[in-house]
C-alpha cells in the first residue's frame, strides 16, 4: 500500500471552541492508483487532505507515505517530504501574477533535480501556445492546467487535488478530469481528489466516503467509466 492511514485525529481549538475534525480515520490507496474523497462539507475532507500533505500536524495516529512515516516529523523534514514527494492541486489557482505560464511551472521545476520535460509537459497539458501569457491572459481552465503543470513538474509521486473543478464550468471541468487521467496513465502518478461532484467517483480506482470526521464508506470501483464519458459535471 502506497499510502497508508491509521487512526489519525486532528482538532482545533480549545475549551468551548474546541473542535474534533478528524476522528480515528484508517484507509489506504495503491500505488498508481485515482482516489476521491468525498462527503458533506465539515466532514473534514480537506483536513485529511492537509495532514496527508503535511501542512496540519496530527494529534495522533500515523501516515506513512510510500513506508515513510511522516508524523512527528520537524518543520525541515516536512518541507523535505513535501517537495521531493508531493505536487498540490487546489480550487484556485494560486498562480503568480506578474509570472508567464513557463515562469510560474519554473517556480516549482527548481524544487527538484528530477523535473519532467518542460517542452513535454508544455504539450500534455495544451499550455505550449500559451507559454508566454500572464495569468490574467489565461481562461479558468487555462489558469488550472497551468496550476496542474507547476505541481507536476517536480514529478510527484502523489498528487493532492482540493476541488480542483470546482471553480469551473462542466466542459472546462472533464477537460481537466481527462487531463488527470492522461496524467496517472503516463506518469503513473497516484492522485487523492477531494470534491463535491458526485460523477468524478466513477473515474477512479477507489473511493472514500467521509462523514463527521470519519469514514463512513469505502470501496474500490470495479466498473471505471473513462473521464471523456461522465456525465452531470
């Protein structure tokens, strides 16, 4: 198991504002392998997704990550596990402003001494065209693909999406849905994809369902249908 999860806890706050968010979750997703998580919102998807990212430290429990263990571990060695393991998908874009699309994916291709094929990655992604314009020049799901190729030029062994169509329209959104797609199948890369879209679980190769802070259901999808053919996006 690439990713392996057992009973972690997470809250915020303290006394009266004190907030349990994650609440004993235990999962796992292979190697190579597409997973959404889903749930309602304040079922603590996004936590999950932050904790496995290294961004919110654990109360307990543990996350081992390709048999590294990653709890517990310093700010320094988070930041290590953060940029030689992870990319970073999420709802908007985050991209730098006065930044062409090569300079914003550049950002990120210094991280690593393993960094994927500019030019290839430019023609995966449909931005070779658009490699020179600013942000403000780029269309939403042009903004996105760019967000998409900054988190894989490292090449990233998992990939963490948040909503990552969210903010986009339904032809825009399978376009991405594709995109990712054609990505696990070159790269190998394996992806946990937190949305609200119900029809993006058909894609994958498993899904977790969360509810008050735990999973209330899991299961691995038997009968994938291909991103081009979802439907209600």
């Amino acid at each position: 198991m690439y990713l392996e999860v057992k009973d972690i806890r997470k809250s915020y706050g303290e006394n009266g504002s004190y907030t349990e968010v994650l609440r004993g979750i235990t999962t796992g997703v292979e190697k190579g392998h597409m997973c959404v998580i889903q749930g309602p919102s304040g079922s603590g998807k996004s936590t999950f997704l932050n904790c496995i990212g290294g961004l919110d430290p654990l109360d307990s429990g543990s996350i081992r990550v390709n048999g590294t263990e990653i709890a517990g571990l310093s700010q320094e060695a988070l930041s290590d596990y953060r940029r030689e393991n992870l990319g970073f998908v999420f709802q908007f874009y985050n991209l730098v402003p006065d930044l062409t699309v090569k300079e914003n994916i550049q950002v990120c291709e210094y991280l690593t001494k393993e960094a994927l094929d500019m030019e290839e990655l430019l023609e995966t992604l449909g931005l070779r065209q658009h490699r020179d314009k600013f942000p403000s020049q780029l269309s939403g799901g042009q903004q996105q693909r760019c967000a998409i190729a900054r988190a894989l030029i490292k090449n990233p062994k998992l990939l963490l999406c948040d909503e990552p169509t969210g903010a986009l329209d339904s032809g825009t959104s399978k376009d991405i849905l594709i995109l990712l797609e054609e990505i696990n199948k070159k790269y190998g890369t394996t992806m946990l994809i937190v949305t609200h879209n119900n029809s993006i679980k058909d894609m994958v190769h498993k899904v977790i369902v969360m509810k008050d802070g735990q999973v209330s259901r899991e299961y691995r999808n038997e009968s994938r249908v291909p991103a081009a053919e979802l439907e209600d996006l």
